[in-house]
C-alpha cells in the first residue's frame, strides 16, 4: 500500500462537509407545519383597479345640474388613494368627477366615439340646426333661376340641381281654346294647330309632354267622325252604322321595315266601308293634315288576287270604268273640268294613280293592248284636295257628303268587281252569254 503523506491539508481544498440526510417522515411533518404561500403583491393591478373604478362609463352618461343634485358627503375614499371602492353611491360621482393621479403606469385616454342613436351630443344641443330652413327657400330659388328656358321634358337635359333636391313639373294642361268652342260637326281650330307641332316636334318625350293637347285634338277627330258617318250614309247606303275605334286610324307608325324613324303620323284620318277602315271592300277617305287635307275613295294598292280580278273585267269590260270616269260630276270635282273625253277622263284617272303603276306590261297581257295604261295601275283611286278653311268652316261636313256622293258610282263599280254581291253574279254571267 502507498504511504499516505504526513502533509496537513489545507482547509478550501477540503471536501465540503455534505448535510445529514433527512428522513421522508421529517419532510411530510414540515411541510404540514409550513403555512400556504404568501402572494405577491402587485402594485399596478391595484392602480389599473383604482383607475377603472375612477372612470365613469361614456355610455350612461347623465346631465346631472348643480341646482337638482345635492353634493354627496365627502368620504375617507378621497384621503385614501389606495381604496379600490367608494363607500356610498353618492362617492361614485364625486370620485368620476376627481382626476385620477398621474403616474407612468396609466394608459392614454381613449378617443370619444360617437353617441349612439337615439342620445344627441352636447355641441348639437347648443346650436340650433338651420339647414331644412335654407333648403326650402333655395329650392324654389334654383329651380326658377337653373331651370329657365329648358325643356325639361326632353332626355338629358340637365337641371342643375344637387343631390337631395326635387323639381316639380306642372302637369300641362290643354290649349285654351279661345273664343271658338268644341262642336261634334266642326273641326276645331286647335287641332290643326297640334298637328302642326307634332310635325315640328316628332318625338315621344314631345308628345308626352303635350299629352292633354293630343286627348283633346283626338276627341274633337272622332266626334267629327262619328257625326259625319250619318252624313255617308244617307250618300251610300252599303255602309254600315260601325263604332269610331273600326273607322279612325291610329296616329302610331309601324317603323320596324321603314327607313323613316319617326314615329308619330302627322295627320288625322278615317276611312268607310262595308266593314270599316280595313277589309277587302272599296272605302271613302278623309285625311286631316295642315296643307294635305283631301278626300278620296277606291282601292289602294290591293291584294293580287282583288287586282287579278280588276285587270281582268279592264280588258273585258273596260267601258264600265270609262263610263263612270266620264261622269259630269266626276269630270268637274275630280279631274278639275276636263272636256267630255274618253282618252283625257282615262289619262287623268292614270295620272292621278302613277305613283305606284308598273312601267312595263303585267304578266298575261301584251304590250299592245288597247288599255294598257289601265292594266298597268296597281291602286284604283279617285280624290278631291281641301284646303285648311274649308275642312275648319262650320258646313265641312256638307262638303265631304256632296263629295262623297259624287265618288259612290266609282266605289261601286269597284266592289262589284272585287267582291261582288251574289245578284251582280248573276247578271254579269247572263251579260256575258249575250254578248
């Protein structure tokens, strides 16, 4: 074995003494002994307490006056800054009103939010509002100054006005109509005159706008109508008694396969025959316009199987249509006083139909036909021009009958042709076989 060194040791380079083991039993007996832990106390939970207590709610906030509310007793909680609770009701106030003490740990005052509905604020309160007042006037004030010489009625025009603010349009009311009154056997002169803006003013924001002026001038039309049917009657009697609405024609135009966009017609006009202003029959018709007035009677542009049936009684028996054309009455209101022709009443009945003739021949017939000139017209029509005075003057109606009687041997002779009644059958048959 080594020899152990005689050396002393010194006492820091000694091994540490180690603590004598403690028994399981005395570590029990201990901590039973040992009270619970003592927490820490934390001084800025007690100040944000202190300062959530100081603040009153922003959201029950009450007008509370000096002169109502008696002050509340002071209390030991204003000496004592620690004290988390007042020690009456009457405290909460006096504490909400006191400044909280300044210290670093304190957040920043949060900003005021806006009342909710139903509570005003304070600054509102005091100054009275004026603006309804200042908005009321200015609206009469703009509206005459901004709206001055414009037709509001027309898209796009612009008021001028802001948001928020109305302009009321009068309803507009009729033309006044002077000194002459409404009759139901005279035109008035007033619808001429709507005739002559709606020439001017095609529009459909126009007529909407001038809507009363067009009720009245429609109305004053079919009254006119209506009295003169009596008047055609007593001149034809295959005419029948029909209601205004089968005899008038609608002021509306069908533009969807025409180039001309407007869409209103210009004129007045009303058409009589056996089933009205439509039909397969020959018919009698007045036209209303300012500088166009006419009246006419036939058929215009007819269906090809009626025109078949034209054409063929022409070449057949064309000396049933001359003779109704060498008519005196005719001669004289129609054709302007024309000489006792055959050639010149023809030639004038072919001129007053050229407009929609053929320029060669029609199919089936040959060129050198004797009534070639007849053959070729495709409507079948007779008419006499008015001047404005004349359809405007009290015996109008007088007229148009007188003229309208001198055209019934020309409508007959053409519904004999194209709708022949069953008598007329017979006897053209039993003419035929004799010739």
């Amino acid at each position: 074995m080594p020899r152990r060194s005689s050396r002393a040791v010194p006492a820091s380079a000694a091994a540490p003494v180690s603590a004598p083991k403690r028994r399981a039993s005395d570590r029990i007996s201990e901590a039973s002994r040992t009270g619970p832990k003592k927490q820490k106390y934390d001084n800025t939970t007690a100040k944000k307490a202190t300062k959530s207590t100081a603040k009153k709610s922003q959201y029950f906030q009450e007008e509370a006056s000096e002169e109502s509310k008696p002050s509340a007793p002071k209390t030991a909680s204003h000496d004592n800054p620690d004290t988390s609770f007042p020690a009456s009701p009457g405290a909460s106030a006096e504490v909400s009103d006191a400044t909280p003490p300044k210290t670093g740990l304190t957040r920043p005052r949060k900003p005021e939010q806006a009342p909710k509905r139903g509570q005003k604020n304070s600054q509102e309160e005091e100054e009275p509002s004026k603006p309804a007042q200042r908005r009321k006037g200015g609206i009469k004030a703009n509206t005459a100054a901004s709206t001055g010489g414009k037709e509001l009625w027309r898209e796009g025009v612009t008021t001028g006005l802001g948001p928020g603010k109305e302009i009321f349009i009068a309803k507009p009311k009729a033309r006044d109509p002077g000194s002459v009154a409404y009759q139901e056997n005279a035109l008035h002169p007033n619808t001429m005159l709507f005739l002559q803006d709606l020439n001017e003013h095609n529009e459909r924001e126009w007529l909407k706008a001038h809507d009363a002026d067009y009720r009245a001038s429609k109305k004053d039309w079919e009254t006119f109508v209506e009295t003169l049917t009596e008047e055609i009657i007593e001149k034809d009697g295959t005419v029948p008694e029909l209601p205004v609405k089968d005899l008038v024609f609608r002021i509306h135009r069908d533009i969807r396969f025409s180039k001309d966009p407007t869409p209103y017609k210009t004129h007045f006009s009303a058409a009589w025959s056996r089933t009205g202003k439509k039909g397969p029959y020959a018919a009698y018709y007045v036209h209303c316009q300012p500088g166009s007035c006419f009246v006419g009677s036939g058929l215009w542009m007819p269906q090809a199987d009626k025109l078949a049936l034209l054409r063929e009684d022409i070449d057949r028996n064309s000396h049933r249509l001359k003779a109704v054309l060498r008519e005196k009455e005719i001669r004289r209101e129609i054709f302007d006083g024309i000489a006792d022709d055959e050639e010149i009443a023809v030639t004038a009945f072919v001129n007053h139909n050229k407009e929609s003739a053929l320029k060669t021949k029609p199919k089936g017939y040959d060129l050198d036909n004797e009534n070639i000139q007849l053959l070729r017209l495709r409507s079948f029509t007779i008419g006499r021009p008015l001047s404005d005075e004349e359809l405007l003057s009290p015996n109008a109606q007088e007229r148009i009958a007188a003229l309208i009687g001198i055209m019934e041997p020309f409508v007959t002779y053409l519904n004999s042709v194209v709708m022949p009644d069953p008598a007329q059958e017979e006897s053209g048959s039993a003419s035929e076989a004799d010739e």
